[in-house]
C-alpha cells in the first residue's frame, strides 16, 4: 500500500453471503488470529450497543462537562450491574431494563408523588 507500507489483507464471506475485507500490518497474522480480533471487536460493539440502549448514555441533557461526565459514568455504572445481573441470573440486559422500568412505573401508579389539583 503506497505511503503506508506491506500489509495483508483477509477477506471473510458470512453464511448469508456478506464480504468484509480486514486489513493489517501484522503480515504474520493467520485467519485464526483475525477471527480472534473479529470476535473481541464484535464484543466491544454489543457494550456500545447495550450501553446506548439499554442504559441512555446518549441521552444526557445537561450542557456542562462536568455533568455529562456524571451521567456518562453512571450509565457505564448501570451497564456493569446490569452486566453482573445477567451473569447471575441469566437475565438478558434488555428483560432486566424492561422489568426495573415496569417496576417503577407500577410503583408510581400505586402511589404518584405528585397530584394534579382537581379541575372541576
């Protein structure tokens, strides 16, 4: 490759007919040493995945920087015991979400923190 120097080049078809190529300056890396990197990118993207899901890191309002640092490492903190759940339990991170807001939402029906005056 011009400019970059020697490098080796993977190409992987999936069982529906998808083709990714992988590029690498390792030129002693082997196809098992790729599908060792695939498998720990493919990991890294179900934590991003999870984390902007299941616990809205994305979803911070607030303006200044400190606060987006709180709220970025209170949802990483939410991941990791949602995380610690599902290796206890067995519990999918989307059915232990899922239940905690039910919960909450059930809780709030059953006694609001906040009443609206009558109107009428």
């Amino acid at each position: 490759m011009e400019g970059f120097g020697p490098i080796r080049v993977f190409k992987a078809v999936s069982r529906d007919g998808d083709v990714e190529y992988w590029a690498t300056n390792d030129l002693a890396m082997d196809e098992l040493g790729r599908q060792d990197l695939a498998e720990r990118c493919w990991a890294v993207e179900e934590y991003h995945r999870a984390l902007k899901q299941c616990c809205n890191v994305e979803r911070c309002q607030a303006r200044s920087a400190r606060a987006q640092r709180n709220h970025i490492g209170m949802a990483i903190r939410a991941f990791a015991r949602l995380s610690w759940n599902f290796y206890a339990t067995g519990v999918s991170w989307y059915e232990a979400k899922t239940a905690v807001v039910r919960e909450a939402v059930r809780a709030y029906r059953g006694r609001p923190l906040d009443r609206m005056p009558p109107t009428a």
